[in-house]
C-alpha cells in the first residue's frame, strides 16, 4: 500500500508538527483541509485547496499491517 501525507513542517510560516497521511488523495485532502480550517483558521477556498494538494507527499516507506 503507498500512502500520501502532508506534514505542516513544511508549509511557510506554519508552526505545526501535524503530518496527516492517507491512501487517496480525497481523503488526505479532507483531512488536511479541516485541519488547516480548525486548528489554523484558514479559510476553504479553492486556492487552499490547491495549496494543500500542492504539498501531498508520498511515503518513503510501505506500510504494513499485522
């Protein structure tokens, strides 16, 4: 399974140590949008939006469970 995330480290200006990670980009972008508008007060908007897909990452590492 490859997953994608978006760790708030990276976005400019943002002192977060939140990494949200996820196996669709909808749902990493669901994620990562309630937390930039609940924990950072942004606003969703359709910039933000792109934004935050702009920075999705994928993991270095499978995941795996037991």
């Amino acid at each position: 399974m490859i997953r994608k995330f978006i760790d708030c480290r990276d976005m400019p200006g943002v002192k977060c140590t939140v990494a949200i990670f996820a196996e669709t980009e909808e749902e990493l972008l669901e994620a990562a949008l309630q937390h930039a508008v609940g924990a950072h007060g942004c606003k969703d908007t359709p910039e933000l939006r792109e934004r935050l897909r702009s920075c999705f990452k994928i993991e270095k590492r499978r995941a795996s469970y037991s």
